[in-house]
C-alpha cells in the first residue's frame, strides 16, 4: 500500500503530475491538496480505472490534514511560476512562506513521509522544509528530495537531438549535478551514456550546456508570461517519485539524480566534499534509493577540464541560495 500525496495539486504541474500517479500502479491512494480546484481534479481522475483511492481537500475543515495523514510520498509542486525576465529567485518571496507552511503540515501530520520539493527556488526550498522539521524534531535528511529530474530529462533530449535520433533520448543518460537554478546546474556530459560527436565544435558544446542550463528560461519564454515548465515538469516529477515508490517497496538498487542534504550520507558526502574542494550542505548528484531513502550520495567520478569550471562557478551562488532557505527559517520563528 502506498499514499501518494501531491500539493498544488490543482496547478499547472500539479494536475498533469497527479493524472501520471494515479495511472502508476503502485499508488494505492492518491491524496490531493491545493487552496483551489482540488474536488474536482480529484473527482475526475477518481473515474479512471486504476488502483487509487483518489480524495482532494482544500484548506477549511483540516484539508491539509485530511490529505496528508498516511501519506508515504508528498510531492510539492505548490508556488507561483516565473514569468519572462524573472530568475527563480525571484519567485522565493511568495514561494518560501507557501512552502514553510506545507512543511509544517506535513512535520506535524506526516513526518516519516518522503518529501519531493519541485516548487522554486529549489536550491532554497529543500533546505527550508529541513529546517522547518528540525524545528519539530523530526528531520530525516534521508527522507528530503529536491527535484532536479527536469535538468536531467532535459539533457538527454539535448543530446540525443545532437546526435541526430530522438528516439536515443530514452536511453540517454547524462549526470546533472550542483542545483536547479541557471548556473548551479552542471551538466557532466563527459560521463554521457552516449558520447556526445567527436570533433564537437566548443561552441557547440557551450551552447548545449547552455541549453541545458538554461531550458527552463526557453520554456518560460515561449509561454510569454503563461507560467513555465509545466507537462515536461509533471513528466520528470512523476518519473522520480515512481522510483522513490519502487524504492518504498523494497526494489533495491534504484539510482535516481536529486538534490538532498549532505547528512544524507556520510561516507558518500565526504568523498564528494573532497572532489568539490569544499563543503556545501545540499548538492545534487546520483543518489541511491533504500526503503529508509537514500542509502548513498555517489560522488561525481572523474570530470572535465570544463565540467571542473562549471562547478567552481555553481558553488558561490549555491552556497548563497541554502543560506537565504536557512535564514528564512530561522527568521521565521
Ligand atoms: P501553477 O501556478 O500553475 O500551480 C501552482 C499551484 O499551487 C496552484 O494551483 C495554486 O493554487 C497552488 N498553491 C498556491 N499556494 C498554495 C498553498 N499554500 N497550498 C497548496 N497549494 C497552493 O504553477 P506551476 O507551473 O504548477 O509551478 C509550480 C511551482 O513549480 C513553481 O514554483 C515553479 O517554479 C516550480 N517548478 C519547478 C520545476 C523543477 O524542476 N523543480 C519545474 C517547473 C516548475
Ligand atoms: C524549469 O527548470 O523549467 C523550472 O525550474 C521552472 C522555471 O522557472 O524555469
């Protein structure tokens, strides 16, 4: 049995990532929250003939509660999108007190769920839900996820269309480590499943990176004040929170790109502190997947010249961004 929980369900990415979890049949309910909508979206998908129990809830009469309560899997996609011309950082005024709020419910009702933060600014708002559950004693860095899985899906589509077959792109696997944010993200397309040509121009290979980096702007660009990613965000969402669901069940083995807290694990965080040259307190890179959750943070392996330089530049702006989650908190209470 497992209670699948997604809040903002009722939003751009909330809807679409609910539709592909309720069709996973490894959800056994499906719980859904959002300030709107949410009877209905729940409703609708309640038709559908997979395994599912479907209930939605809006916050009078304890919705947060009712929704969260046996919850193994929460999924946050709750929070304002950006608009042209704005960074995600942009958006943590309004996004960082959303979240805090869903932390807290989630602290008090389901504290041994798995937490999937998608709402942006990642960077900061995986590090605000753990400080808030250290607030009521209840913090697991095991149990914390920030989703990077866009960055990643992005990637392999980027390289595959590079090497001119779409249909690669399923098979394409690319490391993408740091953060979600511009430069904190740091494609490692040397450890590529698939090389990328030999004899690729550099200006080639700086615009993929570039692509790759900045995807998220071209989406949010061509939506022309319509919001961002949000069918290829429920897509890379509902891939990593079905293996999250697989790795619940006992499936072992499961390697799945997230950006977790280093306390997550110890040996394997100390090994990446070594190759980054210095400490970060949340990074992403691969991580093993357990019952407890992560089982081990893998470090990064052998990297670029190039790959080398685009870590360098991601960490300044990283360390920045956990500190404005942390001190949010902190402030906070
Ligand atoms: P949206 O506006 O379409 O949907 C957001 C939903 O959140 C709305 O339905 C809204 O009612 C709901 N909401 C607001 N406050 C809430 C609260 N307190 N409790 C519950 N629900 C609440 O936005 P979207 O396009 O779905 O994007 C949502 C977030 O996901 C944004 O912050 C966006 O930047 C982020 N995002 C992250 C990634 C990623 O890779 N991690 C990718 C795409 C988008
Ligand atoms: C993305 O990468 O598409 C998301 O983080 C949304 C955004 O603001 O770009």
């Amino acid at each position: 049995m497992v209670k699948a929980v997604v809040l903002g369900a009722a939003g751009g990415i909330g809807q679409p990532l609910a539709l592909l979890l309720k069709a996973n049949p490894l959800v056994t309910e499906l719980g859904l929250f959002d300030i709107v909508n949410t009877p209905g979206v729940a409703a609708d998908l309640s038709h559908i003939s997979t395994p599912a129990k479907v209930e939605g809830y809006l916050p009078p009469d304890e919705g947060l509660k009712k929704t969260l309560t046996g919850a193994d899997v929460v999924v946050i996609p709750a929070g304002v999108p950006r608009k042209p011309g704005m960074t995600r950082d942009d958006l943590f005024k309004i996004n960082a007190g959303i979240v805090k709020d869903l932390a807290t419910g989630i602290a008090t009702t389901a504290p041994k769920a798995f937490v999937l933060v998608i709402s942006n600014p990642v960077n900061s708002t995986v590090p605000i839900v753990a400080e808030v559950f250290k607030k009521f004693g209840v913090y697991d860095p095991k149990r914390l996820f920030g989703v990077t899985t866009l960055d990643v899906v992005r990637a392999s589509t980027f390289v595959a269309e590079i090497l001119g077959d779409l249909s690669l792109s399923k098979d394409v696997v690319v490391p993408v480590v740091g953060g979600h944010s511009g430069v904190t993200i740091v494609p490692l397309l040397s450890q590529s499943s698939h090389p990328l040509p030999s004899g690729l121009a550099k200006e080639s290979y700086d615009a993929l990176v570039n692509r790759i980096q900045f995807g998220g702007d071209e989406v949010v660009k061509a939506k022309n004040g319509g919001g961002s990613a949000t069918l290829s965000m429920a897509y890379a969402g509902a891939e990593f929170a079905a293996k999250v669901i697989r790795a619940v069940k006992g499936e072992k083995g499961i390697v799945a790109p997230s950006y977790v807290s280093v306390e997550a694990d110890a040996s394997g965080s100390a090994a990446l502190t070594k190759e980054l040259g210095e400490e970060l307190a949340y990074f992403s890179s691969n991580v093993e997947l357990g019952t407890e959750g992560v089982v081990k943070i893998i470090p990064l392996g052998k990297v670029s010249e190039a790959e080398q330089a685009l870590i360098k530049a991601a960490i300044p702006e990283l360390k920045k961004n956990i500190t404005t989650g942390v001190n949010f908190v902190a402030e906070a209470y």
